[in-house]
C-alpha cells in the first residue's frame, strides 16, 4: 500500500520542511486518511473515516466540514441527512448550516501536539441517486475543502448483502476536484462483495478522491414520493399542529359574540373605574389604576395638588398626593395595594418620591385587578380554563423558536416565529363573556360612546340632575384613554376646578378651563411615575458526488 522508499513519516517530515507558508497557516498534515462505507438494503449507508495526523505545533485539535448539498451530474440538486455523528475518544461539537455540517473535534482546554487519529463515524441517508434502471452510490470520499495535504488514501467499500455488480459498474476518480484524474487502484471482490483502493498521488489541497458504483434498481429501497420532504422537513408538523389546535381552541372558547352597542349616560354601578377600563379590554395596565386618582379624589380621600414654581427659564413643576382620609376596609385588593403603597405612614406624597420605586407595586396591583376580574362570573368556565393554559401555547412556540435557531433550521425558524406572534395575539382576545358579562359589557361600551359623542346640551342637563356627574365620570375617563376629550365638553359649564385638585404657585390652573387643557398632561405625568422602572445595564469527475468537503485544525 505504501511506497518502501518512502516511509509515510519520512514524507510527512520533508512536507513539513518544504511547505512553511502553507504549515504557517494550518500547522499539521494528513498522513493516511481511511473511509469505511458501508452500503445496506436502506436507504442508507454508513462511513467511518479515520484520519492519521501529524501536528508541527500544539493544536486543540481539527475540524470535518460535510456537505450537505450538491449538484448531479444531470444539474439535479440533491440533499443528504446526516445523523448519529460521533467521534471517537475526543469531545466533539457539531454545527450545522443549511448546506453544510461542521464537527469540530477537540476539547477547547487541551491542546494536542505531534501524531494523532481521529476516528469519525456518521449515517448517511437520502445519498444514493435513483436512476431509471438502476441505483448509483456516487460519493466523495474525501472533499476537496481539506486545506492539507493527505499523503496517502485507502479506502473499502462494502456491498449489501446478496448484491452483485461487475467491474463494469465502478468508477473511481482521485486528483483535481472537477477533473477526471484517476491516480488511484481499486479492486472488487465479489466473494468478500468489498471493494477496496488507495490513491496513487499524494492529494494535495483542492484535490478529492470520488467513487461511483452502480446497484442494481431493486437492491436498494427506494424512498416514497414525499417521504424524504416528510423526512427533512417532517418537523414544520410541530408549529402547524400548535397552530392548528391554538385557532381550535380560540375558536372553541374565545372571542367574544357580538353585542347590541348602544349609548349610555352613566357609568355601570356594578364595576368601579378601574374595573371597567380592565373589563372593556380584558386586560389590566397602567390607565386603568391611574384612574383611582380622581376616583379617590372625588370620594374625599385625597387631594391632588400642582405645584408650579417660576425660574430663571421657564417654569418648575411637581405634583403631590395629600391624603385626606383613610380607605375603607372594604375595598377591593388593589385599591389597598396602590393606597397603601402611596401613604404608608405618610400623608404626602411627590411624584419624584415615587420615581422609579413604584413600578413593583403597580405591577401587584395589575394582577390583582385582573384576579378581581376573573372572580366576578362575566366569563364562560371554558375561557376562563384556558385561559389559563393557553399561555402553554406561547411558550412552546417560543421554545419551538430557540430549539430552531439553534439547530439553524430555517423552515422551522419560518414556522415557530409567526406561530409565537400569533398565540400572543390570540390570547389578548380569549376570554369568551358570558350572558351577564356581555350584558355588563354593553353598558360599559355604551358609556364609553356617550364620552366620545356627547354634545355639551346633553351634559348641561345631566349635570342639572346630579351636580357630581363630572366628578363621578372622569376616572372612567381616564381608564378609557379618552381623559382630554371628556374634560373639555365641560369648558363653560364649571368655573372652577374639582374640589380635589389644587394648583399652587400662580393664578394659572384655578379656573376649569385651565384644569381641563392641562389635567391629561398631569395625569399622564403621574402614570410616567408609578409605572418607571430603573433602566437595566446592558459529470463523473473528482469532487462530483455527495460528501467530501474538507477540514482543517483549531
């Protein structure tokens, strides 16, 4: 196999010699380079190559990159699958692209020096071409990617069981990748069903060694129509069978039926402000606590004071709370949370005080809204459940998406990224109301038209009836975003402002009209203080088949 008068080591020395630059770059050379393949009945085959290096300097040790795509000799593209990838008695770590898989064989904390043998073992499948009148195991042996040169290259390939070809039915190539240079032997052995070879040359970078073995059509289980696109992208059934049962079960038990909308002029007595502004959208924010401001404040329990302080350059503004009385014991969860969290033992309280420090107890507050929500009986039992358990579907797509990009599957990257965006979208919409909810709900949306198309007659008269009605619908207001519009259909029916605000520092802000140009600005500036959180840090030729590819060290 090997040429007496000159010994493998003896070669491998004088190469280390006569190419520096090119050692400079990789720093060891492949002294005899082995494939095993072994052919089955399948429709698949497996290799081990063995691969005998000689390092000139310390290296963690190699890499194997494996094609994973490739073009006939008719122009056809034709992808393989490899699997069970092991190397022998070295950590290994595979990455993989969607054309190419990379082993990089090694440990990281140990380098290697001098004669090593690494011994790679992997399956093939989807590598054989299927002809018209037969099949052909077409097959790099070694690519043309390795960057080294291999001094020598033996390789043996086994037949399946009870399959027989002539020597008619091989063809083998080894040289310049895209010639059809034949510096190698080969031999077919039709008692041992092997064939076995080895180069001739000494193959240097940009060279492969191909071989080309034509099977009978019926000696190899050919694969269905879809079933190697049911086998490489089998796994898109994983987001599609997610989507399929979340559009199932929100179809089942959620969105809403539709209701009748009609106008109301009064806010629902059954829910407070906070309660209705969770209610219309089933969901608990910001806005919908905010409103407890001048809920409380028209209540007596506390005041909100403006402070206005001119400088040099403009004006200085800050805005306290003052408590005026404690809140009744029994009141929901929430609001005890958000008044506790603001007093305390103190009955003042600045929203620079409150600054970047208040958002874990707004955060308490929403959930317990939301649970106060979820306990009034306005829900199907049905939504109510899955509600509970749809969030599962988010979290699967969402891991279904990490899983993906690190495996770097792009389809499936494409089938669990819209999946993670949709489940969120459909779980804002999955509770289902039930009669006395949708019954409720058309009270509170009917209130919410009446504040956006009332006409200043119409409240003229309402506050003839109840002088208090402005101070009992703004919280409403500001729980359904619509703080500005509603404040300023009262300009010219009050001359001053609510009871429960103050504004100290110039004559600016004491008439109504000046609360209601600025009050949404006042109140968007206490939303910006409970709600701030501190910011985080932070054609039959050599190199013509499957396979091959190449290598180098690290």
């Amino acid at each position: 196999m090997n040429n007496p008068l000159f010994p493998p080591k003896l070669l491998a020395i004088a190469l280390l010699l006569a190419l520096p630059q090119f050692l400079k770059a990789e720093y060891f050379i492949i002294n005899n380079y082995h494939i095993l393949v072994t052919l089955t009945n399948g429709q698949t085959f497996q290799v081990t190559e063995t691969i005998d290096v000689t390092f000139s300097m310390e290296r963690h040790g190699i890499y194997r990159d494996i094609p994973l795509c490739y073009n006939t000799v008719d122009g056809k593209r034709n992808r393989v699958l490899l699997s069970d990838v092991r190397v022998d008695g070295f950590k290994q770590k595979l990455s993989r692209t969607d054309c190419n898989l990379n082993i990089r064989i090694g440990d990281p904390d140990i380098y290697v020096d001098g004669e090593q043998r690494y011994v790679i073992h992997y399956t093939v499948d989807h590598g054989y071409l299927y002809e018209e009148n037969h099949t052909e195991f077409y097959w790099n042996l070694i690519g043309e990617r390795w960057t080294v040169p291999i001094l020598n290259a033996r390789f043996e390939i086994r037949l399946p069981e009870g399959v027989t070809i002539s020597e008619e039915d091989i063809q083998g190539y080894a040289g310049l990748a895209g010639t059809q240079q034949q510096n190698l032997t080969y031999l077919y052995n039709p008692s041992r069903n092997i064939i076995t070879g080895e180069t001739t040359q000494m193959l240097k970078a940009g060279y492969a060694l191909t071989m080309a073995v034509r099977l009978p059509k019926e000696s190899i289980i050919q694969p269905g129509k879809y079933e190697y696109v049911m086998r490489r992208y089998g796994l898109i059934g994983i987001p599609i069978a997610l989507f399929l049962a979340a559009l199932g079960v929100f179809a089942r038990f959620g969105w809403d039926k539709p209701v009748i909308k009609m106008v109301e002029f009064f806010p629902p007595e059954e829910l407070t402000p906070s309660e209705a502004g969770a209610f219309i959208d089933d969901r608990s924010d910001n806005r919908d606590l905010i409103a407890l401001i001048p809920y409380w404040g028209a209540q007596g329990l506390l005041r909100m004071e403006e402070n206005e302080e001119k400088m040099w350059i403009g004006k200085k503004k800050d805005h306290e709370l003052v408590k005026l009385a404690d809140l009744p014991s029994d009141r929901p969860k929430y609001e005890h949370t958000i008044f506790d969290g603001l007093f305390g033992l103190r009955d003042r309280v600045s929203m620079k005080e409150l600054q970047n420090k208040f958002y874990t107890t707004m955060a308490t507050a929403k959930i317990q809204l939301r649970t106060q929500m979820m306990g009034k009986d306005l829900y199907t039992k049905g939504s109510l459940r899955w509600n509970k358990l749809f969030p599962w579907f988010i979290f699967g797509s969402f891991v279904g998406m990490i899983v993906a990009v690190v495996i770097n599957k792009a389809f499936l990257i494409a089938g669990f990224l819209p999946l993670f965006f949709i489940t969120i979208i459909l779980q804002q919409f999955m509770l289902r109301k039930n009669a006395a909810g949708r019954e409720l709900y058309q009270k509170v949306y009917g209130f919410k038209l009446f504040m956006q198309r009332a006409e200043q007659d119409r409240l003229k008269y309402l506050i003839e009836q109840d002088p208090e009605y402005f101070d009992k619908t703004l919280p409403y207001a500001v729980a359904y975003g619509l703080t500005k519009k509603w404040t300023q259909k009262f300009n010219g029916l009050f001359s001053e402002p609510p009871r429960w605000y103050a504004h100290h520092g110039t004559a600016y802000g004491r008439s109504f009209e000046s609360f209601s140009s600025g009050f949404s600005s006042n109140i968007n500036t206490v939303q910006s203080a409970f709600s701030s959180s501190p910011s985080s840090s932070g054609g039959g030729s050599s190199g013509g088949g499957g396979g091959g590819g190449g290598g180098g060290s690290w």
